[in-house]
C-alpha cells in the first residue's frame, strides 16, 4: 500500500496514514492546520508534547483502519502515548516525520485529483 507509511516505535512498524478522516480530526483538535503548526512551535513544552500525542494518535488509529480494512498485519496498540516513548533527543526527526507525512499524503491526494480531472470528459 503506497498510501500507507511506517512510524518505527518499539522494534514494530506501526502503519499511520493523512487520510481525509485524519485531516478531519486534526482539524477538529486544533481549530485549524495553522493552529497545529503554532502548537508544534510552542516555547511551552507541556503544548508541543500534547500536540505530537494528538497528532500521533490521529495517525495512527487512521492508519490501523486503513491497514486493516487491506488485510494487513498490524501491530498491537501503544501501550502509552507515544511521546513516552521518545526521547528528547529525537523530536526534531519526529516532527519532521509528521510534516512528511502531512505533506506527501496532501501532495499525492492533489495529485490523485487532477489526474482524475483530467481524464473526466467535458459535459
């Protein structure tokens, strides 16, 4: 599945997806994409940790859906939140995952439409 990606977190490959639905919850937690971005910015580290957490989980469960629903081998859940399982030292490479997902999987829907659009005929 080209539209899935990996996030690798305790020795397992846990599938996450930027699917429509998680673009959805995202929208709901934060108010907006912009609103995400300034949490992830945040001086405040309690705002930037539950940022990455909520982020996280939308992506994760969303990928666990899309994953299953293909019949694929999933990992069990976290057993906590993710950012207890990171450390400090690697939240830069974190964040700059979650911006490549967001991105690639914003870029390919793009792409997916106007392939489309161009193959529909004029009525």
């Amino acid at each position: 599945m080209e539209k899935l990606q990996y996030f690798e977190i305790c020795n397992r490959r846990y599938p996450v997806i930027c699917s429509f639905a998680a673009i959805a919850a995202l929208d709901e937690r934060f108010g907006s994409m912009e609103a995400m971005n300034e949490a992830f910015m945040s001086k405040k580290p309690s705002s930037v940790v539950r940022a990455f957490d909520d982020a996280m989980e939308i992506f994760l469960a969303e990928g666990r859906v899309y994953a299953e629903a293909y019949g694929l081998e999933v990992p069990p859940p976290l057993p906590c939140k993710p950012s207890s399982l990171v450390h400090i030292t690697e939240n830069d490479k974190l964040f700059g995952f979650i911006q490549a997902l967001m991105d690639s999987d914003t870029r390919r829907e793009v792409e997916t439409v106007s392939k489309n659009a161009d193959a529909t005929p004029d009525r």
